[in-house]
C-alpha cells in the first residue's frame, strides 16, 4: 500500500525537549510551589519510564516517599498535581517561547520534503497540545502547527503511550489505515504505542532512550540525519543517501 501519512511524536522526536526542557520546567514548578524536590537528569531519565506530566508526577509521589500522608500541605494530591503541573506548562511554554529548544536535525527538513511530495502530516504526543503549538510556533515555522492535519496530544485518550490509544485516534482522524501512513518516535513506550495502532516506525534514539527495546522498528538510528551529517543506523533499514528521505520511509517494509 502507498505511504500517505506520517505521524510523528514530539518529545524526544521533533526536539530534545526532556532533560533541558521539561526536566528544568518541573524543577521551577517545585521551587514555587515551596518543595524542596529536585529531578536530576538521572532521576528524571528513571522518572521518564511513566508517560504524562502529571502521571509522573503521581508516580513520583508514590514511588519517593515524597508524598508521604500526614506531610504538611500534601493531602490534597489530585489539587497539588494539577497545580504543579499547570506552572510547570507554563515555565514549559515560555522556555519555548525563547526559542531556547531548537528542532533535531533533519526534522524540518524532512517535513518541507513530506509536505512537496503530498504526504500528509499528523502529531502523536502524550505531551499537552499547549506544549506541542509553542514548539512548533517558535522552533518550526509560525504557521506550522497548520502543517498537520492533527495533533492529538495529551489527555485527549484514556490511555498515555505506550497504550496505542494516541495513535489510534491520530489515525482516525486522518482516516488511513495504519498500512498508509508511518510513525517516527524516540523512545521504547513510544514504539509500543505506534506498532500497538500498527503503524510502521523508525526510530530515532536520543540520550534517554538509546538503550531501550525498539522491537519492531523498520530502521533505529541515532537522528534524521542531513546531507554532509549522515545518520548513524543503529538497526535496520538504512538511508539509501546517508540521511532519511521521505523516497526511503516510502520504501521501508
Ligand atoms: C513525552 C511525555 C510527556 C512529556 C511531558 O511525550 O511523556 O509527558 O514528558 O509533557 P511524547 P507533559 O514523547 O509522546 O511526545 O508534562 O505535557 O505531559
Ligand atoms: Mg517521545
């Protein structure tokens, strides 16, 4: 069947967007919230298991101690969590909104090569929408967000990745079957989500996620890649010029 969409992830995918992005937005969000909790780079690598802003939140809170009954302002833990996670979207956006998280290489340019050759696009993320429109806004092209067809993102599905919910919808909405269209992700919840709607997927790893299980991936590589800055293939498929072209997403079975 022809490749007619691509759907892409965001977090780890179109950007580097964890350990200098959410990571430091958690951290301020404590700080105002007068907590004394820090997530260091490996602390937030462990915590980065559980999909979802405010479900890690929860997991840490039950996995830390932190949340221990009795501790002074820490009864209301649905309350705490929605505020916690609102002012770190906020420090999250505004982070953005400097610019300060450019997109991975290759991402733009595969998407300006997609959008030529009449491939439609859409956004699978676990990450808030809120989150998705400032990415895009400042580190792709103001008008991008218009580029995909959807974005579903965030609370929008019962179930965060690595459930396929996400993907499902994605696909709904584009009414494709997942034999038409094709996933990119970075990380192993995010491929169980993808080959769970049945989506192809090529992976390309980053920092946090390189040692992880990408069963079923056509093609794990460490990025998109450029012309003169090959990607390097980890597994699988391999980019017939050095770097990913939407000629070789078309071919790879
Ligand atoms: C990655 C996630 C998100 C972000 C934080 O999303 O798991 O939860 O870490 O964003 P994806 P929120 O890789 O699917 O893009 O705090 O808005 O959830
Ligand atoms: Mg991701």
């Amino acid at each position: 069947m022809a490749l007619r969409a691509l759907i892409f992830d965001v977090d780890g995918t179109l950007a580097d967007t964890e350990r200098d992005g959410h990571r430091v937005a958690f951290n301020a969000a404590f700080v105002e919230a007068g907590l004394d909790w820090h997530w260091d780079p490996a602390l937030y690598g462990h915590l980065l298991a559980v999909s979802g802003g405010k479900e890690r939140i929860r997991h840490f809170l039950a996995t830390s101690g932190a949340g221990r009954a009795g501790r002074a302002g820490l009864t209301d833990i649905d309350g705490l969590i929605a505020t916690l996670h609102a002012a770190k979207t906020r420090h999250y956006t505004a982070m953005l909104a400097t610019g300060a998280i450019p997109l991975r290489a290759g991402v733009a340019r595969l998407l300006c090569e997609a959008r030529a050759a009449g491939l439609r696009l859409a956004i699978a993320t676990t990450t808030s929408p809120e989150n998705v429109s400032a990415l895009l806004s400042r580190s792709l092209a103001p008008d991008a967000a218009s580029w995909f067809e959807t974005i579903a993102a965030g609370d929008v599905v019962p179930a965060k990745k690595p459930a396929p919910d996400i993907y499902e919808l994605a696909l709904a909405e584009l009414r494709l079957p997942a034999a038409e269209c094709l996933a990119i992700e970075d990380s192993e919840n995010g491929i169980r989500a993808s080959r769970g709607a049945g989506l192809r997927t090529v992976v390309t790893v980053n920092d946090y996620t390189r040692g992880q299980d990408f069963t079923g991936a056509v093609s794990v590589l460490d990025g998109l890649g450029e012309p003169g800055s090959p990607a390097r293939v980890l597994a699988g498929a391999e980019p017939r010029r050095g770097y990913v072209t939407v000629d070789d997403l078309t071919n790879w079975r």
